[in-house]
C-alpha cells in the first residue's frame, strides 16, 4: 500500500497526504464500570487509514470537544484511547489543553502523559491512556490530543502514521499540526480527510433512550406501492437500542405510531440502519416527509431533535439512469494513475451504463489540456478526484470507503428522473459534430443540457504525453494489483511513463468562453453544433471511429439527472434523431414503439423508436 496525495487547496493540506491502507479494527471493549462510556466522534469499530507529511517529523493531533456537546459537555474525561501506527516513533504523549498547545508541558496541558509500550496494543498498536487525574470538561470546551515523533520513514505507516476514518469531514473531529511541515493548528474540516481515531472515557451522568437520525434524502416508489429505506439512527443514550417507534408526516398530518424491532441492537454511541416504510401515493408525485422518533425501547425518546427529513418520489414508471463519472486529472499530477486504473475499472464493470470523462486541467502541458473556459467549472480540489453525477468529490479509485464501484452502483440504483436520448453526425469535413438529444422527464422541472465530446484510444510521443507516476518509488507488494502495473519493476514502473493510451478523454464541450451554448428547447429538444480541437498535438491523435457525443442533463440543483453517450455516425446518413411532424411521416417504416418499448399504432408527441423497411431504426422526433 502507499500514499495517495490529495493535493487539496490551502498551504497546510497540500502538506498532507492520506494513505489507502484501511485497517478493519475490532471493536475495543467498553468499560464495565458505571457511569462510564467511551465516546468519539467515530465509531469504535471503524476502519483506519493514514495520513501524514511522508517524512520524519513531530505530530500533534486533536479533537475539540464543546463544553455544551450533547453527550460529552460537563463530563469527566478519565482515559483516551487512539490507534499508533508508526513503526519509527518516539515520546508519544496523550494530552488534555483547553488551548491548543504550541509546546507540550505542564503549563501548556491541563493533562500531560508520556505513553509507554505497555499501555500500547502490539497487535493493533490501540494506545489506552489513563490520567493520572480526571479532568472535567469546562463550559468552554477542551482541546483533547496526542503527539508524537515520527524518527525516519521506513514503511508506510511511517509515512502517513495519523490514524483517521472514513467519516464525513466535520469540524472540531480533525485537527493537526506538526513541528515542520505544517507548524499551524488547523482544523481540517471540508479537505477530505475524514475524523481522526480518538476516543475518550467519559464518567457522569448519561441520559438514556435518546435516538437521533440523521436526514434520509430521496426515496423512490412506484404507484400505489410499498418501499422499504435505510434510516440512520444514532444511539445517544447509554442503553443499547432493540425497538424504536415513529410517526410519518406527509402534508403536514402525522400517520400512525409505528413500531420496529431491530435485529441488531444499536450500542452507545454507535450508528445503525432502521428500516422504515413508506407508502407511494396512487399518482405521481413529489413529497416532503418527516419521519419522528416517538419512543426508544418503548420510552419516550429524549433526543432534542427526533426528527428526519427526506422526500418521497412516487413514480409511473422507473428510468434507468446512465452514470456520468468527471475525472480531474493530468499528464502532469504523479498520483494520477490511481485515476487512470480507477476510470478503467468503472469502464470494465460497468459497461455502456458508464460515461466517463476524463477532465485533463491539471496541467497545461498536458497534450489532452481542455480550457476551464471549455468545459463546465466543477470546482475540483485536487487530483486525481472525480464526481459522480456532480453529486460531490471523491477518490477515483477508492471512492468514499474504499472502492469505487461501490459508490457507483449506489448511484445506479437510483432511479432517473427524465429519459435522455442523444446522436450525433459528423459535418462534411469532420471537423465538427451535430450533436442532438431529446428528453423524456417525468415531472415538469427546469432542466440544462449540456454536450460533450469524448476520445478514446489517445496516445503520442513528446513530453505532453508523459504522464507522471508515483507510485514507481513502491513495490508491487504494496500496492492493490491494478495498480501494481505502475510499481518499481512493473509495466509502467517509472516516475515517467510514456506509452500510455488515454481513454475517456473530454476534448470538446458545448462550453465556449466559459459559457454554455447548448439549450433545451420547449419541446425537450436540443441541438448544438461542437467544433473538434485544432491543436495539432491532439488533433493527429484523434481517431473518428474512438470519438463520442454524450449529452448530460442539468437539475436545478447542479447535479446530473441523467445522460446518454452514442457514437458518432457519418456526415449524411440518416441514423441521428429526426424531427417531424404529425403531418409529415415516414412511410418506409414498418413499426413504431415507444421509449418503453410499447408498439404504437399511430405516432405519438415526443420520441419515437421507428424501424424502417430495410431494417435500421431511427429515432424520430415528433412534434
């Protein structure tokens, strides 16, 4: 395993790099002692991975926790507990400061202890520390940490020696500095580094049956049936949750207490699934829902808020939506061929539902370099990192835990809310494409499309091809197989390489001048002509038969609804979408169907899928 730089903005995370190595840890008993818990905020079980400077150096790592914090303000913290990963390490010590501390001593800490190898798991590296006092969490809150030395970089935990997890960045969770590379407290909130791993024992008095839920977001059904969605629910109190209740409120007006018993109890502290129902309405339809945790093992619930918010989608009819993966990367970014090897494995499992486009901004050195100005602004931190369905950034190759193909096949799970149907014709001297693409949405929403062109099969000679690689400084044992391919010995096993074939690649788009010149008419048609690029550089390495044309549907929100991608078909031919009247049919055909597939006896407003005569079908538009 190695490092996979983020190269996030702001001088202190470009400091920071995060290792892929994920440790699946067991779950660290609680304290049996009464009025006792240990509270982080992560979880116990959670999966490590590391982060650090990749080089020797002073570490200090910390949490903030509120005075007012919910569960933890105005108890008694007796012991901390967090994961030493290093291997080169020396005076690690555990701390408790209501500032924090820019030199660790007994004036600088509320409390200081040097930790020693036995407090220390060898097997797992956990560190348990007990103060030698307790110490009560004042009404301004406390600073709660450790440190350590890192002496020389010998092995991957060396280098990144930062135990974090992979929890959705918050702030007060992650907050570091070290002696030399990033000499700044800073809490690392929105960079993309997940929590850090530590816990504290925390003594007092702790309220029980308290069950908070964490917003569901957006549920889809058919008419008139029954769907089953995941609610996250927290326990908060001390007792383990086995049932909870709740109300569902639609429109205002509250259902019926229901109950559910859990299969698997909720510990303190920890979050787990509840399955919660919800009936579609008879007609389609959008609606808010608020979901109320009543009772907590048949007791009032205590939480200050019980409630969750979600919406509802009852639909006809389900649309299978296409998955719209934006890549950022580079010739220039060295831990780009991470992106590289997780692009293609999206395209090799996931097949045509995959539109891949490889943004190649990172450097403009880079042969396949599109303009900011060329293309829509996403706003990416860093390299390589990607966006599916522009619904958030995250690691092309490990995704939000681990593996890319994850995250995608949640996405794919999710029906779309508009069909999109695109083609696209070369002009007579194939120096630019008629792009066209019609809509079939299930509500009445303000929609934007945007067009794309994307290569495939792109290679040369010269600098501007070369793509940097990392990774050649590992051994195939420590990196995951794919990516072995780019590791010392291997195909590609050179901090240069050169031969690479490039696929995916964006090199036009409807945008021009930072504007995008594509509109979706009133009758959910677009069109839009694309001029190819004329750097000769890329242009020679263009292949007509390895271009594509892919049309992306905008929400209101910025986030892509659905998309289409086809190839491009020869200047002339009649295999693009059509547009006709009602008055003006084809009389070569020999059926018609619908997008659903439905064998239509006359033509029908919107798309129609026409075979002809001869055996071809088109895609005809009528108005």
């Amino acid at each position: 395993m190695t490092a996979v730089l983020l190269s996030v903005t702001g001088s202190t995370a470009q400091q920071l790099a995060k290792s892929p190595l994920r440790h699946q840890v067991s779950a660290p008993a609680q304290a049996a002692e009464s009025n006792s818990v240990w509270w982080g905020y992560t979880q116990a079980d959670a999966s490590v991975s590391g982060l650090g400077v990749n080089s020797a150096d002073t570490y200090h790592c910390a949490i903030f926790i509120p005075g007012n914090h919910a569960i933890a303000g105005g108890k008694a913290i007796k012991s901390i507990r967090f994961y030493v990963l290093a291997t080169n390490v020396k005076d690690i010590k555990a701390w408790v400061s209501t500032n924090k501390p820019t030199t660790l001593d007994e004036t600088t800490t509320e409390r200081l202890v040097n930790v020693t190898d036995d407090m220390i798991e060898s097997k797992t590296g956990l560190a348990t520390v007990q103060l030698d006092e307790a110490y009560n969490i004042p009404s301004t809150g406390a600073y709660v940490g450790y440190s350590f030395t890192v002496t020389k970089v010998s092995t991957t935990n060396d280098a990144f020696p930062i135990a974090i997890t992979a929890d959705s960045d918050a702030p007060n969770t992650l907050i570091i500095r070290t002696n030399t590379a990033v000499p700044t407290w800073s809490d690392m909130n929105g960079q993309g580094f997940g929590r850090l791993y530590l816990q504290v024992l925390l003594n007092g008095e702790f309220a029980d049956n308290v069950a908070t839920a964490e917003d569901f977001g957006n549920v889809y059904a058919q008419t008139g049936q029954e769907v089953t969605a995941n609610l996250k629910v927290t326990n908060e109190g001390s007792t383990a949750i086995s049932s909870l209740d709740y109300t569902i409120t639609t429109d205002g007006t509250a259902s019926a207490e229901q109950h559910v018993t859990l299969q698997s109890p909720i510990a303190f502290n920890t979050t787990g699934n509840v399955n919660i129902t919800f009936k579609a309405d008879d007609v389609q339809s959008i609606k808010q829902k608020t979901v109320t945790i009543t009772k907590v093992n048949g007791q009032p619930n205590n939480a200050a808020n019980p409630t969750a918010q979600g919406t509802l989608y009852t639909l006809e009819k389900f649309i299978e939506r296409n998955l719209v993966v934006e890549e950022y990367t580079g010739t220039g970014c060295p831990w780009c061929p991470r992106g590289i090897v997780g692009m293609e494995k999206m395209r090799k499992n996931l097949g045509d539902r995959f539109i891949g486009i490889a943004v190649h901004q990172f450097n403009s050195s880079d042969a396949m370099y599109i303009s900011a100005s060329s293309y829509a602004r996403l706003s990416f931190s860093g390299a390589p990192s990607c966006m599916i369905d522009r619904k958030g950034e995250l690691d092309p190759y490990y995704g939000m835990a681990g593996d890319i193909l994850n995250d995608c096949n949640a996405e794919l799970a999710i029906p779309a809310l508009a069909d999109v149907t695109v083609s696209g014709q070369w002009n007579e001297d194939s120096t630019k494409v008629d792009a066209t693409a019609f809509v079939d949405p299930l509500f009445s929403e303000t929609y934007k499309i945007e067009f794309v062109l994307i290569a495939d099969s792109l290679s040369g000679t010269g600098s501007g091809w070369n793509q940097g690689n990392n990774y050649a400084q590992y051994n195939a044992s420590q990196l995951p197989a794919d990516l072995a391919v780019f590791a010392n010995g291997g195909k590609y096993g050179k901090s240069t390489v050169t031969g690479l074939v490039f696929n995916d690649v964006a090199i036009a788009s409807s945008y021009v001048n930072s504007k995008n010149g594509a509109v979706l008419n009133a009758d959910n048609t677009s069109s839009y002509t694309i001029a190819l690029p004329t750097k000769a550089t890329l242009k020679n390495a263009l292949k007509k038969s390895c271009i594509y044309v892919a049309a992306l549907l905008i929400g209101s929100d910025g986030t892509v609804v659905n998309a289409a991608k086809a190839s491009i078909s020869v200047y002339g031919s009649a295999n693009g979408i059509e547009t006709v009247s009602t008055k003006h049919q084809t009389t070569s055909s020999q059926a018609r169907y619908s997008l659903d597939g439905r064998r239509l006896s006359a033509p029908q407003r919107g798309l129609n899928i026409v075979r002809m005569a001869d055996g071809t079908t088109r895609k005809v538009i009528v108005k």
